[in-house]
C-alpha cells in the first residue's frame, strides 16, 4: 500500500521507510492504537494484565512484520530478510530493534518458538513474489504461513501445549484469514493482489476486470459466497477448540471464533457485494455468538 507523504499512513501510524539495521521501527504505542484494532476480540480487553502485555507484545511484531510486507518503502525482500535476522538476535536475547526487545520478557515468560515468526515472515516475503492463487489448497498452504502460526502462537502464551490444540486452531486461524480475504476484495485487489481462487472465479466466470467494478458483480459475489462457506465448514470444526479450554483461555479463543462468525454475518448481511464497501462485523453479533459458544456443550 501506499504511503502517506506525510510520514503516517492514513491509519495514523508511522511509515516504514525500508528496514537497515541501523533503523528504528516503531510499534504501535497500545494496543488500541494497532492498525486493525477492531479485529481485536473484545473478550481479549478484559484479560489480565499480563496476558494482555504479552499478547500486545506479539501483535506488535505480527503487525511491523505486515508493514513491512505491504507499506515498506524501498525492497521489502530485503526488509523482511533483516527483521528474520534480527528475530534470530531476538532468541539469543540482543535484538536490535525495540519491538523485538519489548517481546523478549514474553519470549522468556511464555517459552515461545521462534518457528511461528519465521513462518510469517515467509508469508510475507511470498507476498513479495506471488499475488494470485490457483485453488483452494494453493491458498490454504499460504495460510499455513500467514495465519495459522498466530494462533499457535496465542495458545502457548495461554500454557495450551497439545497437538490437537494446535490443529483446531489451525483450522480457525485459516478461516479468519479466507474471511478476512472476503472483506477485502477491492483492497486487495488495489495492492495488485487476488485472494479469491482463480478456479472459483473461472468456475463463475468472473474475470480479474470484474474486481475493479463500483459494485460487486453476481460472478464474483458467487466466489466470495462459495469461499466464506469453504471458511465456515473450518471455523465450525476449528470451534470445538473452544470447548477444550478453561479460563482466560476459553474467552479468548472464543472472542476470535466468534469474531469470524459476525463477519461472515457482515459478508452475508451485505449480500457478497465486497467492492462497493467493506462488510464489518457488528459487536454485539460477536458477543451474541461469543455468549453461544462459552454455553454450547460440547462433545
């Protein structure tokens, strides 16, 4: 995306201006203050404290990972190859940037992997090279990488270690992030990218020029239709991981859950047309559906 002259995008956030070692690359200061603040699960704001710290520290660096993935200035590959390495330093414990440093108590404190990290900066640097997929496993590879790893991540600061765990969360990691590519369509499409499956659109025999229309034409409401479907049939899988957690934990996941299924609300209350606005979800569809899974029995 392209910068604001001024310094600050239009989010009010500063841009990044490529990434040398010797540059500071600043984290949003709260967590209210995040990009995608909206995107944050009302249910997380009532955690603890502590819990909210390390999760603010992590989002932190998912979101200077993203930025430096969309809105770098200068060669983004080579941005995202010198934050790998300074994540690198982060796990030796001499990280050079402060958003790395502010993660290191929570590194210490919740014994994370770096592993989930790298794997969203390859997600990143693979947005530098590929901006279409084929089909529906193409994509869901991507959001192995791009989505799948923050879940994992969140689970670990919650003390959740098991492996079907991981895999439930998985599911609803990938769900967020195909629902998320629903909403924003005409976004993406602006940044030169298509989230959409290129199978689905022929399939419906929309073209790639139809994705430039004011509103949304029936071929490409079909696909966006046909993919927040294919993300419900994960989320409503993935949601039995709600019923395996206690505690904090239990509202947390929950609160995402619940946030994917109002967006889907948002997607089909606007009828699939996802070019003409962007569908957001409403907060009190997130709490009615986050009040149905934390009293849903589960099996």
């Amino acid at each position: 995306m392209t910068p604001a002259p001024t310094g600050r995008d239009t989010a009010g956030r500063p841009v990044l201006h490529g990434f040398p070692p010797s540059r500071v690359v600043s984290p949003p200061a709260t967590l209210e203050e995040k990009k995608h603040a909206e995107n944050f699960p009302v249910a997380l704001r009532v955690l603890p404290a502590a819990l909210r710290r390390d999760l603010g520290a992590v989002y932190n660096v998912v979101r200077v990972i993203d930025d430096l993935g969309d809105e770098a200035e200068g060669d983004r590959t080579v941005a995202l190859r010198a934050f790998r390495e300074d994540l690198e330093r982060a796990w030796r414990g001499d990280p050079r940037e402060p958003v790395l440093r502010a993660l290191l108590p929570t590194i210490r404190a919740r014994g994370l992997d770096r592993e989930p990290f790298d794997r969203l900066v390859r997600a990143n640097l693979q947005d530098q090279e590929v901006s279409r997929y084929p089909d529906q496993a193409a994509l869901r590879e991507y959001c192995a990488l791009s989505a799948d790893p923050v879940g994992r991540i969140v689970l670990r600061i919650f003390g959740v270690r098991s492996a079907e765990a991981e895999r439930l969360s998985d599911l609803v990691c990938t769900a967020l992030q195909l629902l998320e590519h629903c909403q924003d369509v005409a976004e993406d499409r602006w940044a030169g990218r298509v989230y959409l499956p290129q199978a689905d659109l022929a399939g419906f025999g929309a073209t790639e020029g139809d994705l430039d229309a004011v509103s949304t034409p029936p071929a490409v409401r079909h696909a966006v239709e046909l993919q927040t479907r294919k993300a419900l049939d994960l989320l409503d899988e993935g949601a039995a991981l709600v019923g395996r957690l206690r505690g904090w934990a239990r509202l947390a996941i929950g609160g995402y859950v619940a946030g994917g299924l109002a967006t889907a609300d948002a997607l089909r209350r606007a009828e699939w047309d996802v070019l003409a606005v962007t569908p957001r979800p409403r907060k009190q569809d997130v709490l009615v559906h986050l009040v149905k899974l934390l009293t849903k029995r589960h099996r």
